[in-house]
C-alpha cells in the first residue's frame, strides 16, 4: 500500500518550524531553544538502576507548596537518550549512514546521531558538543508505591515437568502505569534535525535494563516550547505536577495508577505557569495546534517523497555544516 504524497517543502510541519528555528546549523551558539514535553508512560515493570538490585532513588520535595520530603524513583538521564540514539542509528544505517560509527571504538562525525547527540574526541579527531539537552526524571508517586521486589528463578531443563530450580535473585522493579514528566530541550537546530529527533523519540519503546523483556514506554508529546532558554528542570515539573494532582485528588494520589489523562491536564497546567511566569517569551504548541504538527509528521513519514526529501535537507544541513566547520 502506498503512502501519501506529502512533500517535505509544502509540510505542514516545516512550515511551521521554520518559523522559529535556524535555516542552517551555527558554528557558534545562537541560543534557538525548543523544548519537547514529554510523559514517558510505562506500560510493563521495569529495571531502573544504574548498577545493583535496587531502583534509582532520591530523596526530594514532593511539590512547590507541598514541600513535605518524599522519595522518588529516578530515571536516569542516559537511560532516556541512550535507547533513543540507539534508534536513530538503526536508522541511519538503513538510510546508509554512519556504517563505521562505533561508540566503543571510533565515532564517525559525520552521521546525525554524532552531529546531534554529540560525541567525546577520538584518536585527536575532535569532538562535538550535544544539541540535545536532559535531564534525570522524577517518578510523581514516592518509591514505595510504585516499587515491587521480583525473584528471579532458574529454570532447570533437565527436571522432568520443566520445574523451577531455587531462586537465585531479588530485583527492584516499577510497577506497571508509572509515569515519568521529562523535559528535552534541543539548542540551534534546524527544521530535519528537529524532525529527526521527535522520530527518535516517538518510535522508541523500551527503557531500562533487561528493555528485551520488559520496560515497554509510550512517550506522549504534550507540548512544545519555542523560547531562548530552558524553562524548567525536570524536578520541578514533577513538583507541580504533584501540587496539582494533590490539589484535585488529595490523598487518593498514593492509592493506585494515575489516569493518563489527569496527569496530562496537570502538565498542561504546569506548561501553562511557567509560560505566565517567564521573563522571556515563549510559543507553546499545546492542544489543536499540537495535534496539527504530528498529524503532519504521521503523513510526512508514510510518504515516500516525503521521507526522502526531508533525509536529503537533513543531509544538505550537515554537509553545510561540516563543510563550514573546516574552515
């Protein structure tokens, strides 16, 4: 079945984020911010740790007015972008792109994960300083209501009936319908870059470790910020988040899974404070408007057309770029 036939130059999308972003790739920084809202929603149990059998866990305020301590699992910074670069290059390799990049051995520079996501000096070739701004998250509920120890068993194939040997180990996971608020924020980035990283983005699914058998994620897009700075760390966002939901639901917010759509109005609430608040001004795509950009996006990537000419603005960019960087 054929897809449509959007073309990237008449894209609803591009048209719009034209608007507000670079036509070309600055060799020295301009401060072009837009920041992507995002709600990572787990749908199974997941692994949050960054070594051991227990989960990442801090201990912080648990709003802005409701600044009683409360402890939080963490998702780490790395492990929102590492799944999410991995991603990206599977599909720069299917577009023929980056074949030799190697993060263990030799970064090639020239792909656009190495030109987005940045990429530490290699044999004196240089290095490159990520447009991709993150941050850690924050669960919204504390640690001990959504947090479940598993035993891990081994599995003896020679026991007639296939019965479980001992278990062997014990190992902190989230529970199912935890909800991570998390900020992306990309700095000087054009119209296909932009584009580039919201695919990243919207088509990975698994988080944390042992992601092949469980950590399954819908990442929902709630807004987009178009300013000169970031608008917020991750931390706080939890913390009116939390503010607003305690307000609505009071203490029935620690009694189970939160409804997807609550703790969307209660970010839309956030977004829409720190848009009040700010010293500069900021364009927030939320709603309609926002649903406009990623019905563009739907049709732009089931187009072949499409599809080929944004990768080849997104290829001209870098060339551009790089060409610009030698001098």
């Amino acid at each position: 079945m054929k897809g449509s036939n959007v073309t990237w130059k008449d894209c609803v999308v591009k048209k719009l984020l034209d608007q507000h972003l670079l036509e070309e790739i600055p060799k020295s920084p301009q401060r072009v911010y837009v920041s992507m809202v995002i709600l990572r929603e787990f749908h199974s149990t997941a692994v949050l740790t960054t070594e051991g059998q227990h989960l990442d866990v801090e201990m912080v305020r648990a709003g802005r007015t409701k600044n009683q301590l409360l402890s939080r699992v963490v998702l780490q910074k790395r492990k929102q972008v590492a799944p999410e670069r991995r991603t990206g290059r599977a599909f720069n390799r299917q577009m023929g792109w980056g074949e030799t990049c190697d993060y263990m051995k030799k970064m090639c520079g020239e792909c656009p994960d190495c030109l987005l996501y940045g990429f530490a000096a290699t044999s004196g070739d240089g290095a490159q300083r990520s447009r991709v701004l993150t941050d850690s998250g924050f669960s919204i509920r504390q640690y001990e209501a959504i947090q479940r120890s598993i035993t891990l068993n081994a599995i003896q194939d020679t026991t007639q009936g296939g019965i479980a040997g001992s278990a062997f180990a014990e190992r902190e996971h989230i529970r199912p319908q935890v909800f991570f608020p998390t900020i992306e924020t990309a700095i000087d980035v054009t119209s296909s870059e932009l584009v580039y990283i919201l695919r990243n983005i919207l088509s990975t699914t698994r988080y944390g470790a042992e992601s092949n058998r469980q950590g399954y994620v819908k990442n929902h897009i709630i807004g987009l910020l178009f300013t000169n700075t970031e608008i917020m760390s991750n931390l706080e966002l939890t913390q009116r988040v939390f503010d607003y939901l305690i307000q609505e639901k009071g203490e029935k917010i620690h009694e189970g899974p939160l409804e997807q759509e609550e703790v969307r109005q209660a970010m839309l609430h956030a977004l829409n404070e720190v848009v009040a608040d700010s010293y500069l001004p900021i364009q927030l795509y939320v709603g309609e408007e926002l649903e406009s950009v990623f019905s563009g996006l739907r049709q732009l990537w089931k187009s072949e057309e499409g599809n080929r000419e944004w990768l080849k603005n997104l290829a001209e960019d870098h060339q551009a770029y790089l060409k610009k960087r030698s001098k």
